[in-house]
C-alpha cells in the first residue's frame, strides 16, 4: 500500500506540474503535498511494525524481562 501511495504521490505532482491552468496546478499541488504526508506515514508505520515485539509474552518471558534477561523468544528468533 506504501508504494502505491509513493507511486500516486509522484503522479499527482507530475500533473502537478504538466497542467497550464492555475486551478489544475493547485488541485494536483495539494494532491501531492497530501500524498507526501500520507506516504511518509505509511513508510513510518511500516518500520516500527517491522521492529516491534509480539504481542504477548508468556509470565516465564515476563520475569526473564523483569531480571534484565532477554525472553526466550527472543531468543529463538536470534539463532
């Protein structure tokens, strides 16, 4: 979805800047400036889900975390 954003993004403004009328320029200019923000968005939201953690951990997890310990799915995953 975040790249088809980027991709929309970067058509509104090469309509943006094609069109000759200043109503046209500025309709696409503020389709841009929106998908430049929306495509920013989409880009963060996509690199803390990529580095979160699960969403549960087990109480064993829990305590090892407690300890200064890393949970066992952790773990896991490192191997």
């Amino acid at each position: 979805m975040r790249w088809l954003l980027l991709v929309c993004t970067v058509f509104a403004f090469v309509l943006c800047f094609t069109r000759h009328g200043a109503g046209a320029w500025g309709f696409w200019l503020l389709v841009g400036l929106l998908g430049v923000f929306a495509t920013a968005l989409a880009f963060v939201q996509a690199r803390i889900a990529g580095s979160a953690r699960g969403d549960s951990l087990s109480e064993y997890d829990l305590k090892r975390l407690r300890e200064g310990k890393d949970p066992l799915k952790h773990d896991r995953l490192a191997r």
